[in-house]
C-alpha cells in the first residue's frame, strides 16, 4: 500500500500510528534490561568494572554490524525486517534472567543487541520515509514521547513491584521481553505493508557530501557510549543503588523525557539542526564536566541523580541529526545511510567500553572528562552546519542556496 493509499485508512492503521506502535513496543523490554541489568551483574553475577566494560562492547558488536541491513533488506521488506528485529529483542531480553554467567551474558546480550540495533537502522529510515519533511521535527518529537511514555510504564511498574512482590530478576525480564514480542506479532497483524515514496537503493554507499554528517554520528557514537555504559554504574558502584532506586531514577528521567519530547521537536524545527545541536553539546559538556566533579570534589547521589536527567533532556536534541540528514540526502539514499550511519556510529563503541573499563579502575572521573572532550570536538562540527541544509548545500564550505520561502 502507497503512503497515498494509506491516508485513507482509519487513522490507527497508518503508518504513523505504526511508527508510534513500534516506538512504544521496543522500550518495554530495552527499558526493563536497562533498569535491571546493572543491579543483575553485581548481585547476581558478580561483575566489576572491566567485565561490565566487555559486557557493553560485545553488545555494541552488532552496531558495528548495521551496514549489514543492507543485504538483508534485499530479501526482506523493511517493515517486515522491522517487527523481525522487534520479537528477537523481546525473545533474548525474556530469557536473560536465567543465564547469570559472564558467557551466559554474552550470549543473550549479543541476541537482544542485533534485534535493537537491526530494529533501530531500520526504524530510523521509516521514520524519515515516512514523515514528511516539514512536519519531521514534531513528529519525532511525539515519537521520543511515546517511547519515553513506554519507558516509564516499565519503571513504574517495576518500582511499585520490586519490593512489594519480592519479584525476581528472571520474572521482571520475562515479562518486559514477552510484552514486547506480543507487540511486534499484533503490528505484523493489524497494519498493511507501506511503501514508501521512493525506492530505496539497496547496496554499501558512502557519498562525499555526506561527511559531515557521518562525523556527527562517530562522535555521538563514541561520546553516548561513556553515558551508556557507565552513569547507571555509577549510580550502582558508587552510590549503592537498588534496582527500585535505579529504577526510580530512570522513571524520573523518562517522565520529563515525555513530556519535552514534543516541545523538543518544536524547538529543533523553530531553530534549525545548527543551532539545536549546538545546545546538546554546549549542555553535555557541562553535565560531563560535573560528573567528573563527583569524584574529584565529592559531590553527593543528588548532584549524580539530577544530573542524569538533566543528561537524557539534552540528548533527546540529537533528533535534529535525523532531520539534518533528511534535508541533505537523496531520497532513495535514506536506508542504505541509516545503516552505513549506524555502523559509524558504533565504530568506537566496540572497543572503547572495554578499554574505558580499564580506566575506570584507576580514575572513574577521568572517563566523564574524556566525554566532555568529545561533546566539545562534537560542538566545533555542528558549527559547519549551514542554516538551510540540503542536497548542495550540506555545510557551510558549500555556496550557500537561497533561503526557502517561509
């Protein structure tokens, strides 16, 4: 069915609602395995910081990888590769409670990352296949809401239960997984095959006027990964936080999540990417530079929470990446660079979690003033971004077009 065909359909069987289905599917058992999992490791399987450094570059692995979509999507339809990526994700998150060893670990992990990062590639090309270009930025900004929204129902219900039902890490994971694979199965059976607008290519391509964008995504790859891998550690290791506690924390950090979310697109489609980026980074470089703080000047669990939160709101700028690359790519280039982009993206996230584990042994603050750097080599790019973006005009070493019409 053409995006065409599809307007006249009740407006819970488009492809946005699709869209909006699977964004709020993927974070019931992503959110589940990322509250737990911490608190798992260290109870459970008795991890210190280089296990858990490994842990995370072998789950990074298949980030790496992305650029492989490309050969799969000449046998399978994106949305089809989509919902497929979706239920492996539940399915290895469901049964990750019952492998409590380093191996065990690595094995589920490395199932349930090749389901999220598969699913994220290819999400990210709908997206921008899907939505129109004028209205990318609310929409995406309703969509980080929706998937915020399902974060916090995971975190909520797992704060409310831990304790009083004494619940077990196996159950919580089983629960999170299959409430995810039941949503993947019920989009595979109410929604209609799209197709969009334009054929995608469907081979390896990297294209010179694309660089910048391609350099955004290394550093946003390389500087996430510290976030990622080792605030919530922190929160565990240092602060000896609980799985409610940490959980708690998530819950927070989502529900201001969903509610700027939309006023987040907003403001990237009243700036420009330019501009949005510029923010994140100025913001991350402060947050980064804080978190060091905590170990140099002994900040408290208050100062680490609220930083935390105030870390995930910046990030959620990073939607002005997407909206930068939509105004500047061909149309049929959008799935075949979303996974190129992807692997790039990951490049440093396979070896620096580990090797970052052995710093973290000896100066846990020198990691986060890494990140700061980062955030600051990330601030000197988004510089070169023009104000109109587009094909010929992707950076500011480029003639600059004329200005759209308002």
């Amino acid at each position: 069915m053409t995006l065409e065909e599809a307007a006249s359909l009740p407006r819970w069987r488009r492809p946005e609602a699709l869209l909006a289905l699977m964004a709020f599917g993927m974070p019931l058992s992503f959110a589940v395995w990322v509250a737990t999992l911490q608190n798992f490791v260290v109870e459970v399987a008795a991890f210190d910081g280089s296990d858990w450094g490994w842990l995370q570059s072998v789950r990074e692995i298949p980030g790496f990888l992305a650029v492989g979509v490309i050969a799969v999507i000449m046998l399978l339809r994106e949305q089809t590769l989509a919902l497929l990526s979706l239920a492996m994700l539940g399915g290895a998150v469901a049964v990750t409670g019952y492998f409590p060893s380093f191996t065990g670990l690595l094995i589920t992990t490395l199932i349930s990352s090749i389901g999220f990062h598969y699913y994220e590639t290819v999400n990210q090309s709908l997206q921008l296949q899907w939505i129109d270009k004028r209205r990318a930025p609310q929409m995406l900004g309703w969509l980080l809401a929706v998937g915020s929204g399902a974060s916090l129902l995971a975190y909520g219900l797992i704060v409310a239960t831990w304790k009083a039902f004494d619940l077990s890490f196996s159950f919580v994971f089983m629960t999170g997984g299959i409430a995810t694979l039941a949503i993947a199965l019920a989009a595979r059976l109410l929604f209609p095959s799209f197709d969009a607008p334009n054929p995608q290519t469907k081979k390896l391509i990297l294209r010179r006027r694309y660089w910048l964008y391609y350099a955004l995504q290394f550093m946003s790859g390389a500087r996430r990964q510290i976030f990622v891998v080792f605030a919530a550690f922190m929160m565990v290791e240092k602060f000896g936080f609980e799985v409610h506690e940490v959980t708690a924390l998530f819950l927070i950090n989502y529900l201001a999540n969903m509610f700027a979310g939309p006023l987040i697109g907003a403001a990237v489609g009243r700036w420009g990417e330019k501009r949005a980026l510029a923010v994140e980074y100025v913001g991350l470089i402060c947050v980064f530079l804080a978190y060091g703080g905590i170990y140099y000047f002994g900040w408290g669990v208050l100062v680490a929470a609220a930083l935390y939160v105030i870390d995930h709101l910046f990030f959620g700028l990073a939607l002005a990446l997407k909206t930068y690359f939509q105004k500047i790519s061909d149309p049929a280039d959008i799935a075949p660079t979303a996974a190129v982009a992807f692997t790039i993206n990951h490049i440093a996230a396979v070896f620096l979690p580990a090797l970052l584990g052995y710093v973290w042994l000896v100066s846990p603050g020198s990691v986060f003033l890494m990140a700061a750097g980062m955030a600051g080599v990330s601030l000197a790019l988004a510089m070169l971004i023009p104000r109109h973006p587009a094909p010929g005009n992707e950076t500011i070493f480029v003639r600059a077009l004329p200005a759209p019409a308002e």
